[in-house]
C-alpha cells in the first residue's frame, strides 16, 4: 500500500516548509557518506515565500560534475505511485562549460517514490548513469548493484 505525505502542500504554507525539509533530510541522508562532494543546495529558486508550486521543491548542483538534480512535486492524485524523471541540460549545449545535466524527478511525494527518488539520485550524484530495466517483485529498480540504488521500504519521520 502506498502512502502519500503531505497530500495539500500546495495550499498549507506550513506543510510546504515541512516538505522542503523532508527532502533537504532525504538529501543530507543520502550524502553523509560522501565527503569529497563539492554539491550544494539549493540550487534552483524555489521561488518561496511567494510561489509555492512545487517546482522545484528542492534542487541541488555540483559545478565540478556539471550535474544537477530537481525535484518537482505535486499533490497525489491516485492512491498509486506517481513519479516521472528525466535527464535535462540547463544554461547551454553539453559541450559548454557552464551547462549542467540535471536530474530531474517529478513526483507525488509517497514512501515509495521518495525511496525510488533516492535510488536515482544516490549514482547520479557520483558522477553514474542511470538505468532502469530490472524488475523485482514487480517494482522497476536501478540496474546498478550500487547500495544507494536499493529501494528501501522505510517509513519517514517527517511523515503527516
């Protein structure tokens, strides 16, 4: 079963914030082990306190990389998953200096497409691609045999 947090953050302020902080804790999750990182956050305007629409509702970039990662997020409107992501170029063509290849990963926030968020992430922010084409129990995991790529089941704190 899945389970959606944060389901009206688009119209509470106060649980948009608690948002933008469930992410920035998914991320400092997800490089604590990463000393060498030159990434930073945020990135990308999230355009608060006036615009709160979700996009980004975080975002994060490493100049050295030239790789970025934005995370869009909407309100659920299934009780499935909801999660899209893509690869997109920003400020430039890819043999630019200053353009980035971000990750893009645009979701309705559950237990599940956060940890599938964090699958993604983990490689790219290394500096790996991403592949999708295993399944395990009828669920689409990484290819890589990476232990950020692992999809874990594990409940949030910041849960509502």
């Amino acid at each position: 079963m899945i389970t959606h947090f944060f389901k009206n953050f688009l119209a509470n302020s106060d649980e948009y914030r608690r948002v933008e902080n469930y992410w920035i804790s998914r991320w400092n999750d997800i490089m604590k082990n990463r000393l060498d990182s030159d990434w930073s956050y945020p990135w990308i305007s999230t355009g608060a306190p006036d615009l709160l629409d979700g996009n980004p509702i975080f975002s994060a970039v490493s100049p050295s990389k030239r790789r970025g990662v934005r995370i869009i997020q909407h309100e659920p409107t299934s009780d499935k998953v909801e999660i899209l992501a893509w690869t997109d170029l920003v400020g430039g063509k890819f043999h630019d200096p200053d353009a980035i290849q971000e990750l893009v990963i645009s979701c309705a926030l559950s237990d599940a497409a956060a940890d599938f968020a964090a699958a993604m992430i983990g490689p790219w922010v290394e500096g790996k691609s991403i592949s999708f084409n295993r399944v395990d129990g009828g669920r689409i995991i990484p290819d890589n045999d990476h232990d950020d790529c692992r999809v874990s089941r594990i409940r949030s704190p910041f849960a509502a």
